[in-house]
C-alpha cells in the first residue's frame, strides 16, 4: 500500500539517476521543482551529500525576484542543508560514507587568499558563483573540497533544525554581531526581522545584550521579536531612530547596530530606498559606536539568470558626514560558516541554543514554490525542507546515540503529518 500524506500519495525519493529539486530557470516569482540529474564526483575531493533537510534563505528570494544570480539560468536553488554523507572522493579523509553533517553555505578550501574575497564560491546561485549546477534545494548535493567544507554533527533528531540554522544563518547573524564589536552588556538595534534579524537578537540576548530593539514592519515578525526578548519597533510608525533614541532615554543611541535586511530594503512609506537602512543606523548609533553589515549587497547587469538586476544601484548616498563626527566604525561582508561552526555546533549540543526556533514551517519537496510565495508575503519566518528516507540510515550516524523520532513513523501505510504547512508547535511535537 502505498505511503500517503493528506489522504494522497506520498512523493517518493529519488531512486535512480535523477533527483528531485528546485529549479530557477530566471522568471521572477516562479520556482519549479523537476527530476534532474543527480550530482556526480568530479575531483577526489568531492563528496555526495544525501540532504535531510534544507532551507529557504532571505538571499533565495533575491534571486526569486530576479535581481541576482548568475548570467544563464537554469540552476538548481538553496544553499542550505544538512545531510548523510552518501559518497566519498578517494582523496578525501574527513568523512565516510553514512557520518551525518552540515553543508555551509560557502565551501572552504582552508587557504584564503585576496584575490578571493569579492569572489567567494557558493551554493545554488549558478555558475557564476563558481559552483555550476549544485544547489541544496535538492535530494542530493555535490560538495567540493569536502575535508574543509563539511561540519560533522551526532545524530539527534530533535536539533536537526538547529543544526541547519548553522549552515548560514545563525553564523550569518552571530557574525553580524561580531562585526559591529558588540561586547557584553551593551546595547543593540537590529535592523530587519526575517530569520537573519531574528537570529541576531536571539544572538545578541544569548551573549548578554543589555536591550535589543528589532525593527521591522511585518506584524508576525515583530511578535515573534517580543517572544524572543527584543524590543520591536515597527518603522511605518514613525522613523524607527527617533522611536529607539525616545526609549532610551540618553539621547544619544544604542552601542550597536547590524543590518540583517540589505540592498532591498523598504523605507516608512514601504517605498524601495537603499540607503534606507543605512541612514537609521547612523543616526541611532552612539558616538564612538559600531555597525554591521551582513544584509546582501550585490549590483550586477541583468541578464536572463536575473532579469531584474538593474533595478539595484551599485552605489548609494551615504550620509559621511554624521558618520565621520560620531566617530562611527563600520564593518561588513558574507560570512564564512566553518570559522563559526565549532563554537555553534557546541552550543546546540549542550542544549544551551535552539536556533531553530525561527523555523515556522516544515514541507515537502514539492512543495517549495508555495514555499517560496508564502516566505514572499511574510506569511512565513523560516521555511525548511524535509526530504523524507526510509532506511536504517536515518536512526543511526557518527557514533552518536540512536534517537529516533524526528522522522514521521509510517503506521499501516499512512503518513501522521497533520498537515502540508506545520506550526512550529506541531513540529516540536513529531521531535
């Protein structure tokens, strides 16, 4: 009998050459999801990556707009993921075959050299972004220089989805903090309240924040910033620095701002302004205070891979005049996951964070074009794909306890998902 979900047929995983996966082929707001071939190894330094769950980013729905990405489509999307380790280059030491990990973001050779650093390599953002067709929205991906590009994790179930978090988007806001100089005790403003944003106040509390403010306009998101610890400021209320700078009293700011939203940001009237951002955290910021900046911004021509690329200006007005007599630093830049992890993974080990508490629904590979239209209109936070395997493979890995639960356990041949879109309470409840 076969397996259903909602009273239908269950989609089954991949079997033979081909996998299931979410294809950008450069039409704005369209997502398809078909069989493609399954990624191959191409050096002896690669390693083939069965995916358990992955994710939707903030940075996806740049591309999903069509103003980034690479010059010709199609490529498959998604560059966040946790997997099993399926196949192994002969030359790789780190890793076998069935050990459980995180694949960041951005593969890492070791070496950083210069020449580099404009050009970090990345995951489901096409070839130009140096990684050809290999993207984490899928059932398989192939990781390259895998002994430096893949994070080892237990099997737990219950943090699989704090785990995930690791792979860019808890490193991406922890390093936002970093990159602001936040120190204990001091305050901050995060600018932007999507899993990034919310990340980072979580974050920021984590490691001792005095206050957080979260500023944003999306009612949900705001709420979830209050349950989380933060102040929310909705900008569309008023500028969201004259409301921080009433509530703190010494008319002088907060100790730290970070930028979790970028180049696509909104100003009061919700009207596109680039430097929006920028201007609010300037003035909310303390004399002799700190700015991060890990919000995306990238200007390119457009081209069919992003059609809608010329919309974004590659400069923008800056106010250097309050920068420079406020004696403001400002860093910014993309993260490197693997100079995180093993702080981070620890973290979630001890039970001592729960990044995943961001996630706000889980759903099926095919599924992730309403995935993408419900994260688009902010009716979701956070949206993981959970690709579903039925082998032992599943209740075992790296040595670590067997735990099993976080699958959903098939009883007569009916699957006991409730629904396509889960709460985060249904989702706590199956772990």
């Amino acid at each position: 009998m076969p397996s259903l979900v909602n009273g239908r047929p269950r989609p089954e995983p991949s079997n033979g050459a081909t996998m299931r996966a979410a294809i950008w082929s450069g039409v704005p707001y369209q997502v398809t999801i078909k069989s493609v071939p399954k990624p191959q190894l191409l050096t002896s330094e690669d390693v083939i990556v069965r995916l358990t769950s992955a994710a939707i980013c903030g940075s996806d729905l740049h591309i999903y707009r069509g103003v980034v990405g690479s010059t010709n489509p199609p490529w498959v999307l998604g560059h966040e993921g946790v997997g099993i380790v399926q196949e192994v280059g002969e030359a790789v030491q780190n890793v076998k075959p069935g050990d459980r990990v995180v694949v960041p973001c951005i593969p890492d050779d070791g070496v950083l050299k210069l020449e580099d650093v404009p050009n970090l390599a990345t995951f489901g953002f096409g070839e130009d972004f140096g990684l050809r067709n290999d993207g984490m929205q899928a059932e398989y991906v192939r990781v390259p220089q895998a002994d430096t590009s893949l994070i080892p994790i237990p099997h737990y179930p219950s943090y699989e989805l704090s785990y995930l978090m690791t792979s860019d988007i808890w490193a991406t806001a922890w390093k936002c903090l970093d990159l602001s100089g936040f120190q204990p005790g001091e305050s901050v403003a995060v600018f932007g309240a999507g899993p990034v944003g919310l990340l980072c106040a979580y974050s920021a509390l984590f490691r001792g924040a005095s206050r957080v403010y979260v500023v944003d306009y999306v009612k949900s998101r705001l709420e979830k910033a209050r349950e989380l610890g933060a102040i929310p400021i909705d900008f569309t209320k008023g500028n969201a620095a004259t409301q921080i700078l009433k509530k703190e009293g010494n008319g002088l700011g907060v100790d730290r701002s970070c930028d979790c939203c970028g180049y696509e940001c909104v100003n009061e009237q919700l009207k596109p302004q680039q430097n929006a951002i920028i201007n609010d955290m300037i003035n909310v910021t303390i004399p002799g205070g700190g700015i991060g900046i890990v919000g995306v911004y990238i200007a390119q021509t457009s081209a069919p891979g992003r059609p809608e690329a010329s919309k974004i200006s590659p400069t923008l007005e800056f106010p250097m005049t309050a920068f420079w007599s406020k004696g403001l630093s400002i860093k910014a830049g993309i993260v490197n996951p693997m100079a995180l992890a093993p702080q981070l993974v620890e973290l979630i080990k001890s039970g001592r964070a729960n990044p995943g508490s961001v996630v706000s629904s889980v759903i099926d590979i095919e599924k992730v074009p309403e995935g993408y239209e419900r994260f688009e209109k902010h009716l979701e936070t956070k949206v993981v794909i959970r690709f579903r395997w039925e082998d032992d493979e599943w209740k075992v890995g790296n040595g670590a306890a067997k735990e099993v639960g976080n699958e959903e356990v098939e009883k007569n041949g009916t699957w006991t998902s409730k629904a396509s879109w889960k709460s985060l309470e249904d989702i706590e409840a199956e772990l």
